[in-house]
C-alpha cells in the first residue's frame, strides 16, 4: 500500500482493522484473467472502530446506514487488470466515503428577505409584459 489514508486531519485508516478480500474479476484481462483474482473487496468495521473520533463514528453511522451490513461498509474494486491498483483504488474509495459522511453538516441557510425595491421592480415589468400582451389580442381587421 502506498502509505496510511487519511480521512480528515489527522485521522487515518487504521490498516490493522481493513479487511481484504480478493476474488476473479470479470472484463478485461485476456488468458490471464481466469487464473489471477484481481477484483478486489474492502471491508471496514466502522461500528466497532476506535480510530475515529465518536462524534465522526456517530455521524457516519447514520449516514451510511443504508450500506452497511451489521456496521461494517464494503467497497469493492475491479476496474484494474492488477489487484495492487485495485487494492489502492478500495483503499482510496472508502477513505473518501468516510471523510465524505464524517463532514460535518452544512450550516443552515438563513433567510433573507427580498428588498422592496426589487419586488416592485418585478411586478412593474410584469405589468408592462401583460399591458403588451394584452395589446395583441382582439384586433378583429
């Protein structure tokens, strides 16, 4: 692997608590695909993890409620011919897929109220647009 994959900060995937699973790939690969089991499965206990903070755990719980199967997520990965790019491209996919349900919330928007100006600008033009319509019609000839 190339190196420990950060989440946000200073958190990182643990590599101790990924699990690796390797099986055959379907698409490209010619003879050899047959024989090398290049797609690749990323598995990540995310309900029993220490290595995020609670308040990220709690958070990504509930987001990635619905692809999670008894607290653990799964990626997988098969797009490479080699299991190696396909290990880097697991490990890259679910480190973003954390830091992505570990953000924290969008801040609410606050409403804003629409200047009087602006508003009767606006229904003086729809006037204007409705006074020119309705000059078009009924001209009888």
């Amino acid at each position: 692997m190339s190196g420990p994959y950060i989440i946000r900060g200073s958190v990182s995937l643990p590599e101790a608590e990924l699990m690796w699973r390797f099986s055959r790939s379907s698409g490209p690969g010619g003879q050899h695909v047959n024989t090398s089991d290049s797609q690749v499965e990323l598995r990540f206990d995310l309900a029993r993890t220490e290595a995020l903070p609670p308040v990220w755990k709690d958070r990504a719980l509930e987001r990635l409620a619905s692809r999670m199967v008894g607290g653990v997520i799964a990626v997988r990965a098969s797009e490479h011919r080699s299991q190696w790019r396909n290990r880097e491209t697991a490990a890259v996919r679910l480190a973003s897929l954390l830091a992505e349900a570990t953000a924290p919330p969008p801040r609410p928007r606050r409403a804003t109220k629409i200047p009087r100006g602006i508003n009767e600008r606006r229904l003086r033009e729809k006037k204007q647009r409705a006074e020119t319509k309705r000059g078009r019609a009924g001209r009888d000839w």
